[in-house]
C-alpha cells in the first residue's frame, strides 16, 4: 500500500500544537512531614498516603493533617487539572489516596470530618450507563463535598425522597439515551411541588442543553468535570436561574 | 468453545471491503461479505415514543419505513436496518418482538413491490448490570433471553452488547490501571461472553436466525469516547487503544461460540475480529458522527463489509426524516465504495481511506489494516487464555505504536503508554496467577462478585 510522506493536508495534529509542557508538584507544605503526606496524595499513591498519614497522626492533630497535608496536596492536583498537565486518572487516584488520608484522621477524630456539602447524584431510571456519575461523585469528593450516591437506574420517587432527607445543595442526573433522560422533568416538577428549588444538573451522552433547560430547576451539565465548579456555585447560594445563566448558553 | 488458533487471512493484503472469507447469506436475498458493501441505518426512537408498546410500534414503522423508501427514492438497492433495544424494549420482550415482526413484514412488502433487499437486525439490550445484578442468574438475565426469544422469530439478525466485566473496568479506566482492564474486558468480558453466546447461538438456530455478534462497547467505547479528540484530558489516547486491542479477546468469543456475523458495528475491533476469523464484519466510522465523534472515520471502512451510522434519532431535517437523510449518505458512501470495486480500483481506494486517518490518531493507528493483522496474530499467537491472548494483544498495539515514528506522541501520552507497557510486563504469566491477584486486587470493587462469573 503506498502511504503519504507529508500529512498536512489529511489532518492537523492539535494535540501537538497545544501541548503542554510537563512540570513538577510544587511544595505546598512549609511542614517536611506533611509535605510527604501531600506529596503521596500528588502521586495518588493510596497505599504510601496511608502509610504517611498514619506517620504523621502520631505527631500532629488530625485537622492538621488533613488541612495541612492531604487536601493541599489535593489542590496542587486540582491546579496540574486546570493546567492541562494531569489527566482525569491522575485525579481520580490522587482522590482515592487523600480519601485513604481521610479515613485514618477521621478514626482517630472519632468523627467524620465536616464536608462543604451534600450533593445527590444519580443515573436515571433505566439507564445502567453510569460512569458519567463514577467521575462526578470522584470530583464531588475530592473537592470536599459529602455525595449521596443513589447509584444507576433510580426511580424517581427515590430521587426526590433522598432530596426530601438529605437537603442537599444539588442533585445531579446521568443518563446516556433520550429515552431514560424523560425521567429528569419529572423529578424537577417533584422537587418544586415539595419546595425544594435545589439546582438539578443534567448531563450524559444524548442529553441536551435545549432538553435540560426546557423544565425548571435544570441546568445542563456539558461536562463531568464541571461538577465540583457548579457544586460550589450551588453551596454560595446561586440559584439555578443564575447557574443557568453562568453555565449554559 | 475453542480459542482461535489461526488466522482467516494470511496477511492483511488480502483483507479488503465488501468481501469476507465466509460470507452470511440473509434471506430476501443480501449476502454480507459476498463481495459488495451493504449500507446499515441504525434509528433510535424519540423520547415518549417509548411510553406504551402502540406508540413504540408507530414510531419505528415510521423510522424504519422512511429508511426503506429512501433506498427506493435514490436507487440503493440494498439496506440493513438495525433497531438496538431501548431499556423498554428488552424489559417487555415482546415489544421487541412485535416490533420485529412489523419491520420483516415492511421489509416483505418493500422486496415483493420494488425488488428492494433488506435485513433487519435486532439488537437485545444487555440489562443486566454487573455491580446491580448477579449476571447469571437474576429477573434482567431472563428478560434479555426471553427478548432473543421473541425477536430471532422475526428478525434476520439478533445481537447484544454485553456488559461483562464493566464493574471492574469502570472502576480500572479512571485509574489508568491496564490491570484492571485486562481483568475486567478479556477475563470476566470473556466469560461472561461464553455463557451468554452459547445461549444465543442455540436460540438462533432454533428460528433459523443469524447469530450476527457483540461489542465491547461498554467498555472500550467507553475509553474511546472518554479519550475524546485532541483537546480531552479525560482518558489517554493510548490507554483507549490498548483496551481496544484488548477487547477483541473477549469480543471473539462470540465467533468461537458460533456466531457468524456481521458482527456489530460499534465494535471497533471488528478489523482485529476479521482478520483472525474471517466473519463478515459492520463498522461505523465518520457516518457516525451523529452519535459520536471518532478519530478514525474513514480508515474503520478499510476492511468493512457493511457501513453504519451507529445510531441516529428519529427527528425531522431539512432533507426528510434522520433516518431516510442518514439511509441516502449510507448508501452513497456504499455506491462509492461497490463501484471501486467493481472498477477494479478497490485497492487505491482502501489507500485512500487508510491514509485518511492511519496516524490521525492512535485508534486510527490501530484499526488500520496491517496493524489490526498483526493484533489479531498476536492474540492467536498466544491463546492459552483469555487473559494471556488479551495481554499478547495489547502488547503488540502498544509496541506497534512505540515502533513506528510516523504516529506521533505527545510527551504524556508516550510516557503514559511506556509506564503500562511496563505494568503488562510485571504481571503473572499464567492465567491462573493472575486471576488469583485479581480476586484480591478487586475484591472490594462495588458490585464485583466473582460467582457471577463461576469464580
């Protein structure tokens, strides 16, 4: 087969033109203990994150730990995200080993820690396409929310009930096909009739924003990764009307 | 079931569009991989449509019977249509089946009046959901069989896109663990495969209906599509191919089972499935763009047997229905192609299409022709299981991809890909081992549970 020496005029690598160039972690500590800890977490290194945590328990309060090590370790991931230097499963991991951080400070606090606020995800029912959900309960986590995950293919009425019972600052819906994504209306039109004007953001494969913003309280969610930005939107006291309008066209 | 021992193709000269080593003859009259492409449209109801079996019903008579009048319109003389169950059409069996039956009788009605051939394919919804489920044996299990019950009654072709393994994928791909993957996609997607296939290759013989084939869409789709185009930081693009080039461990069984083919459209593997079994194989490359984007629309053709636009929703354009407008493109693309062949200039045209997308990407890369040969070599290479087929076949991609200075890398993207290179190494070399590592690694995995499998 005879193959073209120069690609130009097939196709254009953007890629290439808009990469970014690799960088290290900066310190984010001014302690070396948990700067070790931050580093693990910067690493998403579950197991050494939980080896350091529990170093770092014998000497220091667990907020300390927590605050000082563990999530500015998590920041510094967010700001490698938001540079476009770490992937989503850089994330993901580093997510994985500050939550392992978590645990073992929690234990030894003999409580949870306080989280920013609760968020209701859900995939909707009939739909078992879920790993839309799987990032945005990660993301949701790593940046400090409580997440109530109601898992896939939830009826309404128990979307509505977990939004009844928790208070939550948002709920989000996952679905993959227009057909399961009819079921979202129906939970917003629940919610206003309970009072509960919460900001329900909709996102997923075949889901639109002309569909999502056709019934109040929706709010398209293009991508996963705009969960956390809206969660804090949502936890400042911005309305969906306001959401709508930051967020979507 | 015997894993494939040998290749259907000596080399990847041979392999060509509109032509299989063991073409599928339907009834009215189509011959997939008899020498000619046929086109595939794949309509997908409008949201209420679903609400009672009457609406579902006129909905696709009307979906299906657009495509069907198109082809007559513009003088495509042969057509498949594929309806993939909506969760509605498979939890009610027989809403897929009447539907069925409907479409084979439009399709009776459009041969006896035109002279028009088509195929119809029903596509069963896998429901059942591993980390929901027990996969084996639960209320979603019985409804999927009971759904190929109804609809190999009436449909020319039954297939599925079956969700084995995804607990471990989903958990695996968002952590850049190939581990995982190969765990989830070629050892518990296999198993899976081989329970569920046998059953339906029974069922088809039953109703004298094609067993057609499977997809590992949930997942390496799924990594594709999280690998996006050039501007995504979801998945690396590298960590997509190797869970394509790992799929088509699992996605083979189907054939091993006694499928035949055409296999499913959305299996991108399906150039890797061809070459090791000949079967005649449905792709969907830039017509799909109506569903999803890709980076590898026209090299997917290279080696196809009948062209899909994946799935479009029923709606009305500026030129008619999706259905009829997307039936003309299908069938355009497809004249094209059967004329090249017909010239005696198929051979300039695969070129063409190759060189469209070869170093495009690395899907395009790994799809292409030669490359998908020497996967598909890899895996019957090294078939002493279904594990140690999938690694052999995700090594060869990725030393495929670090061999030739043609597909260019970003600096993350070769180094993600030398670190998983790395990991594949490390693994145990026997099966065995490996399953073992997992059941541990994995065993706190939402939903993972290992009797699903027989484990």
């Amino acid at each position: 087969m005879k193959y073209l020496t120069d690609y130009s005029n097939i196709f254009t690598r953007f890629d290439l033109n808009i990469e970014v160039a690799r960088q290290a972690a900066r310190k984010v500590s001014k302690d070396e203990l948990l700067q070790r800890v931050a580093d693990a977490v910067v690493k998403g290194d579950d197991e050494e994150s939980a080896k350091l945590t529990k170093e770092a328990l014998q000497k220091k309060a667990p907020m300390d730990v927590i605050n000082e090590g563990l999530i500015l370790g998590m920041n510094e991931v967010s700001r490698l995200w938001d540079e476009g230097v770490y992937f989503l499963p850089q994330v993901i991991l580093a997510s994985d080993a500050m939550n392992a951080g978590i645990c073992l400070c929690e234990e030894a606090m003999g409580k949870a820690m306080d989280k920013k606020g609760k968020v209701v995800t859900h995939t909707a029912e009939g739909d078992i396409h879920d790993i839309g959900q799987v990032i945005v309960n990660a993301l949701l986590n790593a940046n400090g929310f409580e997440v109530i995950n109601l898992g896939a293919d939830v009826p309404v009425d128990k979307v509505v009930e977990a939004c009844r019972l928790n208070n939550p600052v948002m709920v989000t819906g996952t679905a993959l096909m227009t057909t399961t994504m009819t079921a979202f209306p129906k939970i917003a039109s629940q919610l206003k009739r309970l009072g509960l004007n919460i900001p329900f953001v909709c996102g997923g494969g075949a889901v639109s924003e002309e569909y999502v913003t056709s019934f109040e309280l929706g709010v398209w969610g293009k991508e996963a990764n705009q969960a956390s930005g809206m969660a804090e939107d949502a936890l400042s006291g911005d309305t969906w009307q306001t959401m709508r309008g930051k967020w979507n066209g | 079931m015997k894993f494939s021992s040998e290749m259907a193709y000596k080399s990847a000269d041979e392999m060509m569009f509109g032509t299989a080593k063991k073409p599928v003859k339907a009834k009215r009259g189509l011959v997939f991989g008899g020498g000619h492409v046929i086109p595939e449209v794949v309509p997908h109801p409008r949201p209420g449509s679903e609400k009672t079996m009457k609406s579902l019903l006129r909905e696709y008579e009307r979906a299906n019977g657009d495509a069907l009048e198109r082809c007559v319109i513009v003088g495509h003389p042969q057509l498949m249509i594929e309806n993939e169950h909506i969760f509605q059409m498979t939890h009610n069996p027989k809403w897929g089946g009447e539907i069925a039956a409907q479409t084979a009788k439009q399709m009776d009605d459009y041969l006896q009046k035109y002279g028009l051939k088509a195929a119809y394919r029903s596509t069963i919804a896998d429901l059942r959901k591993p980390d929901m489920v027990n996969m084996r044996d639960s209320d979603y299990t019985r409804e999927v069989l009971e759904s190929f019950e109804e609809c190999a009654k009436y449909a020319d072709i039954i297939s599925i896109e079956s969700m084995g393994g995804k607990e471990v994928f989903d958990h695996a791909i968002i952590r850049n663990d190939i581990a995982g993957l190969l765990f989830g996609q070629a050892v518990l997607g296999g198993i899976d495969m081989e329970w569920m296939w046998n059953q339906i290759v029974a069922i088809a013989k039953k109703y004298n209906c094609i067993a057609g084939g499977d997809t590992n869409c949930a997942e390496a789709n799924t990594a594709m599509f999280m690998a996006g185009g050039f501007l995504s930081k979801d998945v690396p693009h590298t960590l997509a191919a190797l869970s394509r080039a790992i799929c088509a461990s699992r996605t083979i069984v189907a054939y091993e089972c006694g499928a035949t083919g055409p296999t499913k459209d959305c299996a991108y593997e399906d150039p890797i499935i061809k070459s090791v079994t000949g079967v005649p194989i449905s792709c969907e490359g830039k017509t799909s763009a109506c569903a999803h984007a890709d980076l590898c629309g026209n090299v997917i053709a290279a080696v196809t047997d009948v062209w899909s636009n994946e799935a479009v929703e029923y709606h009305d354009m500026f030129g008619g229905t999706t259905t009829a407008v997307f039936t003309e493109i299908l069938g355009y693309d497809v004249a094209a192609m059967n004329a090249a062949i017909d010239l005696g200039y198929q051979k300039e045209f695969q070129a063409c299409l190759v060189n469209s997308d070869k170093y495009r990407g690395c899907h395009g890369f790994m799809l292409s022709p030669d490359n998908a040969w020497q996967i598909g070599k890899a895996l019957v290479d090294n078939n002493a299981s279904l594990y140690s087929r999938g690694k052999a076949a995700a090594m060869k991609c990725g030393e495929l991809m670090l061999g030739d200075p043609k597909l260019k890398l970003t600096v993350f993207e070769k180094e993600s890909l030398e670190g998983y290179m790395k990991d594949m190494k490390a693994l145990p070399a026997k099966e065995t081992d490996f399953i073992d590592m997992c059941l541990k690694k994995y065993s706190k995995v939402k939903g993972f549970q290992p009797k699903a499998y027989g484990l």
